[in-house]
C-alpha cells in the first residue's frame, strides 16, 4: 500500500482528529511554559528580538506540522511520536498496517 494510496474510515478520521489536537495542545502548552520562563528574564531588547525570532521559527513550524490533511497523517504522526508530542496508544483504533507505517517511520 503506497502512503498516498492510504484510505482512512471515518471512526480512523476520528481518531486522527483526536490525535492531533492532543499533541497540538501538548506542544503549546509547552511552547506557553517556555515563553513565560523566557519573557520573564527579558532586560535587553536584543533578547526581545531573539524571543520574537524563535517564536516566529516556531509558529512557521506549528503551523505547518498541524495542517491537516489525509495525504499526510502517516508521516505527521511518525513526526509527533518521535518529538514526543504524541503516543503510539494515542493511535488505538488505526488500521494495524498503518500503526506499523507510523512506528516504523517514528523510529528513523
């Protein structure tokens, strides 16, 4: 089964969905975490700018990681896991060939 041949039922759409706003939340709450620390021991404003740059950096590549689309859920997912934004168990209910697309990938 090719990556782009992939079809996924409606309750793996659930799943997926799910998944995604899991890590989603996950990952900015860390974001949130690290901000506050940061803004916090501001007193320069080259460290301002550094602050504006890493958080520009950072929405560019949130944005882009969460985009849905079905094309590209295996790979997405491989990406969560290996970041550790996302579980395999958080998964359950996804097609077990497509589990394994995703573990395998998470673990390059």
């Amino acid at each position: 089964m090719q990556v782009s041949e992939i079809q996924w039922s409606k309750a793996e759409e659930t799943i997926i969905k799910k998944a995604f706003e899991i890590a989603y939340q996950r990952e900015i709450s860390a974001l949130l975490k690290e901000v506050r620390e940061v803004s916090g021991s501001i007193i320069e404003l080259e460290q301002l700018w550094r602050l504006h740059d890493f958080l520009s950096a950072r929405r560019h590549d949130i944005d882009g990681k969460y985009h849905y689309e079905l094309s590209t859920v295996i790979f997405v997912f491989a990406r969560l896991i290996k970041e550790g934004w996302l579980n395999r168990d958080e998964l359950k209910g996804l097609n077990s060939e497509k589990l394994s697309k995703i573990s395998a990938l998470s673990r390059m």
